[in-house]
C-alpha cells in the first residue's frame, strides 16, 4: 500500500491508498465488530477502531495505518454501498452475483446513458 501526503486543515496527513484485498479484510472486520459490545449510538466504539488497525497492521504488514485512514475507507464503503444498493433497486436493475456488478438489459441502461453523454 502506497501512500500519498496531503493538506488537512494546515496539518500533513497521509493518505491511505488501498487495495480490494485491504477493502474486503476491512468489511470482514467491520462485520465481525457490528456488535453491542463494539457499538456506540453513532457507530463503532474507539476500542473496536483500534482492534481494527492493529489487525490490519498485522495482517498485511503495513505500520502506517491510522484510525483515521481506516475511518475514511469505512465511509467510501459506505458511500459505494448506498450508490449500489440504490442502483439495485432502480426498476428493472438487479445484482450479478457472479459478476458482482449492477446489471440491467440494454433497454433500462439507454435513458441514463443518454442523460449522462
């Protein structure tokens, strides 16, 4: 995992880039956390952010991780969940589950192609 500087609010932060497999060891993680024990009111517990780095950190070696890099990619799952869980839902869109992608026939994809270009 490479990593890039950026400006924060007059501060350096490094910016995590990460992989699908960084991506999917975080979801397993976030499932295996999604319980009262590791929940607060507004998401996970400062306890449960913290297994989670160290278990990223030991699984694939990279002593950079933060909370706050491991917040950020929680948010763009999150973000990409929303936008392909409302896609599915669209009529005539569904979810190929070999695939792991959107699908719909050409006949639903044309009007948004059309918006789109």
């Amino acid at each position: 995992m490479a990593s890039e500087s950026v400006a924060s609010e007059g501060r350096h932060e490094s910016r995590a880039k990460w992989n699908e497999i960084h991506k999917a060891h975080l979801v397993k993680l976030l499932g295996e956390y999604n319980t009262p024990a590791y929940r607060s009111q507004n998401g996970w517990t400062k306890e449960a952010w913290n297994k989670m780095v160290r278990d990223m950190i030991t699984k694939f070696s990279i002593l950079s991780i933060t909370t706050s890099q491991i917040k950020a990619l929680e948010q763009e799952l999150k973000k990409t969940y929303k936008l392909l869980k409302g896609f599915s839902e669209l009529s005539g869109f569904g979810w190929d589950y070999e695939r792991h992608i959107v699908s719909a026939p050409d006949d639903v994809w044309a009007p948004l192609l059309e918006v789109c270009t």
